[in-house]
C-alpha cells in the first residue's frame, strides 16, 4: 500500500466510520484532488489498505449483520486504541467464539456443559456438533447460562 493512502486512511478514521462512508471520501479525495480516473483500482487498494491497518492494530473494525441483510456484513472502522463495549437486552446473549485467531461475538443461547453434553438435553451431541447459535459455559461458570432449562436442571 502506498505511504500516502495509509496515511490518509487513518486521517479519515478519527472516530466511528462506516465501511461506505469511508470508500466514498477516500475515493472523492483521490478523484479531485489527485486526478485519480481508476476508481475501481482506489478501491481494491483501499480493502488490502484496511485489511492491513487492522491486522497491524492501527485500526479496529466492527462487522455487523443488519436483521433485514443477514447475508452480508458490513464495518465500522474505529481508531486504535478504542474501547468496545455492546449494550443490548441481556436475553440476546453475546457469545465469543475464537476462529482462526479472529474473536467473533456471536448472539446464542448459553447452555451449562456437563461431562460433555447440555444439561437441557437439546442435543447429544458434542459442543463441536451444535447448530450455530449455542455456546456453553463450565460448571463453574454457571451463573453466565441463559438457556433456562439448563439452569432449571442445575437448580433441581
Ligand atoms: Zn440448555
């Protein structure tokens, strides 16, 4: 990536920006003020740009699905150092899941995992072989649980 778009990146992420809002300035910028004609090629180096900021920790980026557009995500760029925080009804549980080095908060139903299956019996099967929006907790984490069968088999 070229010094100056880098540099120009992080100029335009001085606080929250959408992935969109941020292409659009960037692009204008380049077009009117450097003449730039091949916006298709100002784009692909902004996403290696961005994807390379983040990966240096220069930036943080926020992926979310909208409820109507589930099929895509979209960003937030942050600068670095801020604090993420995601407040919410308690019931839309947020989980952490940790896929190739990267930290995915997923929304799921907390279960409490013993000897290697849910106290609710939702399934026997193992974590590994849930259907997406379940996560456990240990024992001794149950108080995090949210799936209410499950603290109502603790409870018995
Ligand atoms: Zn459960």
């Amino acid at each position: 990536m070229a010094a100056d778009l880098r540099a120009l990146i992080l100029s335009n992420v001085d606080s929250a920006i959408k992935h969109n809002e941020l292409t659009v300035k960037i692009v204008l910028y380049l077009v009117n003020h450097h003449n730039e004609r091949d916006v298709g090629n100002i784009a692909d180096q902004l996403l290696n740009g961005l994807e390379k900021l983040v990966e240096e920790g220069e930036l943080v980026e926020v992926e979310y699905a909208l409820p109507d557009s589930n099929y895509r995500c979209r960003s937030i760029y942050f600068p670095k150092g801020t604090e993420l925080r995601i407040r919410q009804n308690p019931q839309a549980t947020l989980g952490m899941k940790i896929d190739d080095d990267k930290v995915q908060l997923i929304k799921g139903t907390v279960h409490i995992l013993e000897e290697g299956l849910p106290l609710c019996g939702f399934t026997s099967h193992i974590p590994s072989d849930w259907p997406p929006g379940h996560i456990w907790v240990g024992l001794g984490e149950k108080d995090k649980a949210t799936c209410p069968e499950c603290k109502a088999a603790m409870a018995s």
